[in-house]
C-alpha cells in the first residue's frame, strides 16, 4: 500500500502534524463586524440530541459547542444575518444505518435540537437524510432563493464528515459556477468525536486542514 516503511510513515506523519498544529495555532478570528449581513449565513449542522445528549452517536465534544454556537446564532439574529440549522432526521430503513448506528430517527427526541439553540430560534430549519446537506431539495431551493448570499459561516459537527463534506461542496458548485465565495469554519465551532482509532483531536485537525486545502477559510473563531 505505502512504498515506506511502517517508521518513516510515522515520523513523516509526525512531522506533517507538527506543521499542522502550528497552523491551527495562529489562525486568525474574524469579526461578524466585517462581513456584510446582506450577503452572510449562519449554518448550524446537526446540533441536535442525537450527537450532543443521547443515543448511540452522543458525544461530550458535540455538547460542548452550543454555548458557543448559541452565541454566534444570537449574533446573527441582532444583525439580521440569515440562518439555517440542518438537522439529521432518518427513516428506519435508512442507507446510512450500514455505516453508522441506528440514529436520530425522525420524529425521536435524538432528531431534536438542543434546548438551548431552539429557545433561541431565529433560524430556517432544514431536515437532512443525508451526511452531506448540499444534497436536500430544501437546501437547493434556498440556494435559488438567496442568490445574493455567497458567504457562510459554518459550525456544528461532525468537522470531518457533515461539516467537511458541506463545505467543500458548497465551495465547489460556487467555483463551477466562477462565483467567489467565502465558505468560514471557526474552528472553536466545531468538532467531532472519539472512537477507537478515530482520534477526535487528530480527524478534527486533519479535517480543517484538508478543507483549507480546498478553499475553505478556517479561522480561529468568529467575534
């Protein structure tokens, strides 16, 4: 598979990584103040039960971004900034349950947001039946609808599959396209998860790196 040996892909790797946290640690924040609200969205993905409090994909690193997602989502209600909440919502018969657990069925308290965000509100909720949004009809329409919106802020999880796979999408069809965009990941409003060989701390570093890779803008935070 490798024309190395099991130590150099290591120590290469290992070097590769240093590189990588370097990177992460001087990226730059970017004030909402900057953006025009005309022309932005705020994307929430699957900050629901199922990934943050309960069911067999719940993770403590999910349930850790809603303060912050929270805050954001107020910050774009007071500046008339549109938002939009994907939120898995499965059938039983699902596709996606031969690669992952059964998980956030529609109509189940797993398919919910959290408390937190839904008091807040504000936001265009899309259902999703699929890891990579871009893909639902109501999204598309949306799309159709805002033709004057060509930068996004994106947050929620997981950073290396929903998140990942939205924005280097999204990214992609504007360049088809030759529209400019600006596709925003903070950082500190997203994550992923911890099982077995799937090292949050690495696949989430790794995420932001290989979406940077594909013109996405990962920031350090919004403020």
């Amino acid at each position: 598979m490798f024309n190395i040996t099991k130590q150099e892909f290591v120590k290469r790797s290992g070097e590769a990584l240093e590189g990588i946290w370097d990177w992460l640690e001087g990226l730059d924040t970017v004030s909402l103040d900057q953006l025009d609200s005309a022309h932005t969205a705020l994307f929430i993905i699957d900050m629901i039960n199922g990934f943050a409090r309960e069911g067999a994909l719940q993770s403590p690193r999910v349930e850790a971004l809603i303060p912050e997602i929270d805050r954001l989502l107020k910050l774009a209600n007071k500046k008339g900034i549109k938002s939009l909440a994907f939120t898995d919502a499965h059938g039983n018969d699902s596709p996606e349950f031969e690669s992952y657990p059964v998980h956030c069925v529609a109509g189940t308290s797993e398919a919910a947001m959290v408390r937190e965000i839904a008091e807040t509100g504000g936001y265009t909720q899309i259902p999703k039946n699929s890891t990579n949004a871009f893909h639902e009809e109501a999204f598309q329409k949306w799309l159709k609808e805002n033709p004057g919106i060509n930068t996004f802020i994106m947050t929620g999880d997981c950073t290396d599959i929903c998140i990942q796979q939205l924005a280097i999408t999204l990214r992609t069809w504007f360049n088809q396209q030759n529209i400019k965009s600006r596709i925003i990941v903070p950082a500190n409003a997203v994550d992923t998860y911890d099982l077995g060989l799937h090292q949050g701390d690495l696949v989430h570093a790794m995420a932001l790196y290989n979406m940077s890779i594909n013109g996405v803008e990962i920031v350090k935070a919004i403020v």
